[in-house]
C-alpha cells in the first residue's frame, strides 16, 4: 500500500506543479496583452485617429459643440491616462 500512496503523492506533485506553470504562463500573457493595448492607445497615431473621428462626428451632426467637446475630453482622457501607464 505504501508503493500506491507514494506514486499518488508523486502524481499529485506533478499535476500541481503543471497546474501553477500554466497559470504562471496565462498570467505573464494577460500583462503583456494589457500593456501592448496601453502602448497601442498611447501612440500618436492612434491618438489623432481618435481626435479625426471625433472632430468628423462633430462636423456632420446637428450638435456639433457637443461631440466636439466630449471628443475633445476623450483625446485628454486617453492621454492622461497613457502617461499615467
């Protein structure tokens, strides 16, 4: 009986082992997809890509002050918060 219980704790420290690797390897990819996102939005392209769109919506609707103004915030919002990143 000893010989099976060994074998089971060998196993069982095997699959452990197993288990934290892989979530170890999920955990390093999320932070890698987060800050490839963070360095995408933080570009200057992307930046005035979503300033352009912004002042287009502005231009062709019947508020224009309005989606200025909240384009206007977005493009300083994203910014902040790429500096803060």
């Amino acid at each position: 009986m000893n010989i099976f219980l060994k074998a089971n704790i060998r196993d069982i420290a095997q699959k452990e082992h197993a288990y934290f690797s892989q979530k170890h390897h999920a955990d390093v990819a999320l932070t890698q997809a987060k800050r490839q996102c963070s360095l995408l939005i933080g570009k200057p392209e992307t930046l005035l890509g979503i300033a352009s769109v912004g002042a287009y919506k502005g231009a062709v609707d019947a508020k224009p002050k309005a989606k200025r103004n909240r384009a206007l915030m977005v493009l300083g919002r994203t910014a902040l918060f790429s500096l803060f990143q």
